[in-house]
C-alpha cells in the first residue's frame, strides 16, 4: 500500500531500478536481497524476456529471469505488504479483476506465459 504507483496490487516478485555503474545481474542480486532476503549471488539467474513498458506516469526497461531458490524467504515489509504463491490457472482466473498491476497484467504474465509454452517438452 507504500507504493506509489499501482498500491494494493500483487506484481512480480522482485523490481527495481539499476544504480549508476551497476550491472543488471548486480541490480538484480541487491534487489532480490533488499525485497525478499533471498542470496542469489551464487546463482545464475535464467533470462526470460526483455521489453520496455511505458504508462501515463512511468517508461522502463524491464528484464525478466527466473531462478530456483530452495531456501526462506523474507520479505521486507517496507517494500511488500504481502507475498505468496500463485498457480497459473490461479493467475489466469484472476485477468481482468484490478488484483494485479496493469504492467504485470498486460506485459509480464503473458510474456511468462509465452516463454513457459515455448519451453515446455
């Protein structure tokens, strides 16, 4: 409910913006550290998609990875209200009822969706 934009509504897992000077992989280790206590820095994230989301008050480069974390999570309660796991078919029921930000709505869950297809065997 913090959050500037879009507040009350579930989004990814992690976000953030790259520091001067900082890579993405970087970013993407501090940002899962600084949101959900997770260590990924032994870790090689999985690259899922790249795009740019632009809205009314925002334009980002947004790069999606995935990565398999065995260990607890915490979340800082200062950055997420609330976390959990969702099903796809949880996911996909839910399109359309404003629980998700439009970001993760519109470009993200169907992007994931897209790649998981492609992926599967």
């Amino acid at each position: 409910m913090k959050k500037d934009i879009a507040p009350g509504r579930w989004d990814t897992a992690v976000g953030g913006h790259i520091d001067y000077g900082e890579s993405v992989a970087e970013a993407l280790a501090r940002e899962a550290r600084e949101e959900l206590g997770l260590d990924i820095s032994s870790m090689t994230p999985i690259p899922l998609f790249c795009y740019i989301w632009q809205s009314s008050v925002e334009r980002e480069v947004v790069n999606a990875f995935a990565v398999c974390y065995e260990d607890d999570i915490h979340p800082d309660h200062d950055e997420v209200d609330e976390g959990r796991f969702w099903t796809f078919d949880e996911l996909k029921s839910s399109l359309g009822k404003d629980l998700f930000t439009p970001q993760f709505e519109q470009e993200e869950l169907p992007r994931l969706i897209n790649y998981i297809t492609k992926h599967e065997k």
